[in-house]
C-alpha cells in the first residue's frame, strides 16, 4: 500500500521543540566570552546562524520543508581543542544542546539543530598534525583532501573517500559519512579497521577528554 504522503513514508523528527532555556544560552555566550581572546569565535547575528545552521539536505524535496525553520541561536567556532571541551562543558552546565558541525556537506540534515541551542563549527580545528606511510593524526575539521595530498608521497591513500572529499571534514565523515563511523572500526564492509584512535569531548559539566 502506498503512504499517503512523502511525509508520511520519512518521519523524520520535525523541528523543535526547545527544551532548553533561552536565557542559557546567553549564559553559555557570557561564560565564552573571555575565550575569544584566544581565537574562539561566537557568532551570534542571525544571517550567520541561518546560514551555518543548514547542510544539503535541499537535495531534498521532503527535507527541505521540515528543516527550514531550525536555526542555533549561537555558533560557536573554536580554533583549539580545549576551546572543544569548554564548550561543551559549558552547554552541559546549562543543558543546552550541542550540534556538531565540518564543512556543512552532509544532505540528510544531520548537521541541523534541530533544537536550537549551540553549533559547534569544527572547520577552524583543520590542522593535519602528521601523516607517515602508515598513519595519520588529524584534527576533526581536517579537510579529506588534505590528508590524501599529505599521504600521496607516501605511495598511500585513504581507504573511504566522498565524493565531497575536497571540502569535507575528517571529523564530518566519520561522524556522518555513508557508512558512519563503522568502516573506520573496521565493522562494515568487510575491511580492515581503519581508525587507530579518537580523542572525544563528551557534553559533560566538567572538561573532559575520552581517548
Ligand atoms: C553531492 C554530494 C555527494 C556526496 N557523496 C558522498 C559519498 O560519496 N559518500 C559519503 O559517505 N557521503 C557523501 N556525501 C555526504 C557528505 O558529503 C559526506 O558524508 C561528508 O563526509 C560529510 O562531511 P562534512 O565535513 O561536510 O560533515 P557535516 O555535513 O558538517 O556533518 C556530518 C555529520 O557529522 C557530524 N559531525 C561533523 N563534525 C563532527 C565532529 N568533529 N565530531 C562529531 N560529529 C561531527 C555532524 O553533526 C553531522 O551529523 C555527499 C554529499 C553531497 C552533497
């Protein structure tokens, strides 16, 4: 039997609504503010947020309705690590809620704040801090083709690649890629583990790293 409607055969969770109280986000910008004297960006203008705030889910017809309306009402763009952690430990605090976004690439809406709260824009953390014949170790908003290009004198190459591997992240594929992060654990496909370890930012009140 057909569904009634596009809708009806994707019920793909609609926008909202806000759990979080929106004083706390201004209280997360005040507790971040001290930070940008250290590289962190907080975007704040609302032609910003808008346009951080969509990946390219408009490939699709049935996405691009449901997902018009999600906006962050703050965009934070860290350049360090720990700059990571104190965000995240800051929307922990106040229970708001964090949405990881690369380069913006992924069309399913995955990147969208669905709820508001905090972007976390990874591209100012894109250093590829070494790449030998056998392994790399890059920062979560490396650009794919930047590694491959760092990789290439060594006769190797990543295993998976994107057709967006020019602009999209490390970070951004691994998280959000067409085999998510299985292949790089080496369960899917049938290949090899691929990943040798990741350092994670649990939202959590406390700064706090997982490696
Ligand atoms: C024309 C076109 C072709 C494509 N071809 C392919 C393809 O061949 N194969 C394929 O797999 N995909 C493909 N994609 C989808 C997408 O481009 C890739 O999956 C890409 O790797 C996403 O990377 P990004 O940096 O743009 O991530 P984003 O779109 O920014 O994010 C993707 C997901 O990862 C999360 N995320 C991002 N960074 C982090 C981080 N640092 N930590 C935790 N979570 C994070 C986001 O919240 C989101 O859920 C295609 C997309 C388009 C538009």
């Amino acid at each position: 039997m057909r569904p009634a409607s596009a809708s009806a055969a994707f019920p793909f969770p609609s926008v909202g609504p806000r759990r979080h109280d929106p004083a706390a986000v201004a209280a997360v910008a005040q507790a971040l503010t001290p930070l940008q004297a250290d590289g962190l960006r907080l975007l704040v203008k609302p032609e910003e947020r808008r346009r951080l705030s969509r990946d390219a889910y408009d490939y699709s017809p049935v996405l691009t309705p449901k997902l018009a309306a999600a906006e962050a009402e703050l965009v934070a763009c860290p350049v360090t690590v720990e700059q990571v952690e104190a965000v995240a430990a800051a929307c922990a605090q106040r229970r708001v809620p964090i949405t990881m976004r690369g380069a913006g690439t992924g069309n399913y809406g995955q990147a969208v704040p669905l709820q508001g709260g905090v972007l976390l824009a990874m591209t100012g953390l894109r250093t590829l801090r070494s790449a030998t014949g056998d392994r790399f170790t890059a920062e979560a908003g490396c650009r794919l083709v930047v590694i491959d290009e760092a990789l290439a004198p060594h006769g190797v190459e990543q295993r998976l690649l994107p057709s967006t591997y020019r602009t999209a992240t490390i970070g951004g594929f691994v998280a959000g890629g067409s085999g998510g992060s299985a292949p790089w654990v080496g369960a899917s496909f049938g290949i090899p583990a691929t990943c040798w370890g990741w350092r994670l930012s649990p939202w959590s009140p406390s700064p706090a790293a997982i490696n």
